[in-house]
C-alpha cells in the first residue's frame, strides 16, 4: 500500500468533511492535515484516480507525490 500526498486548497472544516465524503465513497485510509491543507491517502489505487475523486470537492487540488 502507497500513501500519497495531496494539497487541497481547504479552509474550513466543512471543506475538510466535503474531503472526507468523496475519499470515504473510495474506501480508503486518509488523514486530514486542515491548517497545512494536505490530505494523505492510503491506497493500492492509482494517484491520477484518487487526484479526481479528490477534484469532485471543487477545491484546488494538486499531488505532491508518495509520502
């Protein structure tokens, strides 16, 4: 299992549930770092399908890469 890093532009704590709802639909493992704005995902699923789900928040989404 790979744990990749993301920024996702968040600011609040409703942007971070709106996170949580898209990455709990994949059943994946995540953490939530809400005041560095970075999500990190524990998946065996591709980066460029975890970088779309995370784009279905509407948030600025950019992969920093595995952790």
């Amino acid at each position: 299992m790979t744990k990749h890093e993301f920024f996702v532009d968040m600011t609040c704590e409703g942007c971070s549930g709106a996170v949580t709802r898209v990455l709990t639909k994949l059943d994946v493992k995540f953490d939530i770092d809400l005041p560095n704005k970075k999500v990190f995902i524990d998946s065996d699923k591709d980066k460029d399908v975890l970088l779309e789900t995370l784009k279905k928040t509407g948030k600025t989404v950019t992969y920093i890469g595995p952790k």
